[in-house]
C-alpha cells in the first residue's frame, strides 16, 4: 500500500483528501503544517511516495520544506505536488526542482486522483 502524506493548515480539506485516497486503497497520513511535516518525514514508516503540499501555511514556508526534503538523502525520492488556490500556479511550479506538479483548489475527487496516481507513477532519479 501506497503512502500519501497531506500538508494543509485546512482541517476539513485534509480529512476530504484522506476519505477519497483511502477508499482508492492509499495509506494517508497528514500534517497540518510544512514544520509538523518535517518531524513526521524523520520518524515516518514507511516514508511517503508522494507529499501533496499546500503553498500557503502559517510557519515554515512551502519552498523551505521541498528544498529540505530534496536535500535529504533518505527523502529525496518523496515526490511533492502543490495544493494551491493561488491561479497560475501550475506553470510556476515547472520551474521550482523537486516539485512535480501543482492542483488548483477547489478540485475536484477526478482531477485529484488523476494527479496523485500521476505523480505516484513519476520516476525519481
């Protein structure tokens, strides 16, 4: 079983993710900060194959987050697809390393699952 780790500071839109992942057969695990994630990454077992990330969290920054996992050498396989409400976005992302992808909110179960079995697909070197 697959493991997905959801970042996001929304209490009800990480409980919605982990329903729809859940019922397509992921293990999901949550954090609702970048910070509270990087404690978990340490201790994790087993580690995540995918971290969908929201942009905009209270504490540590996003960009903090995927450049301290890329940095890792245990994690740095971990792929990261941005959640984000923030239009345009997705062409943005092409240019940051590390992250995959980027999903607009609001989306919806289809676009989500697309995305995810996308990234989960996408071979880390």
């Amino acid at each position: 079983m697959k493991t997905i780790m959801v970042v996001d500071d929304e209490q009800t839109l990480r409980k919605t993710v982990r329903i729809l992942l859940e019922s397509e057969g992921y293990a999901v695990e949550e954090s609702e900060t970048a910070d509270e994630c990087w404690k978990k990454l340490q201790t994790i077992s087993p580690l995540p194959e995918l971290v969908l990330l929201d942009i905009r969290m209270p504490g540590m920054p996003s960009i903090e987050l995927v450049k301290k996992i890329k940095e890792n050498s245990k994690l740095r396989k971990i792929r990261i697809v941005y959640m984000t409400a923030i239009i345009g976005t997705k062409e943005f992302t092409k240019k940051i390393e590390g992250v995959i992808d980027a999903i607009e909110k609001p989306f919806t179960n289809e676009a989500l699952l697309k995305i995810v079995q996308e990234a989960i697909s996408y071979e880390v070197i």
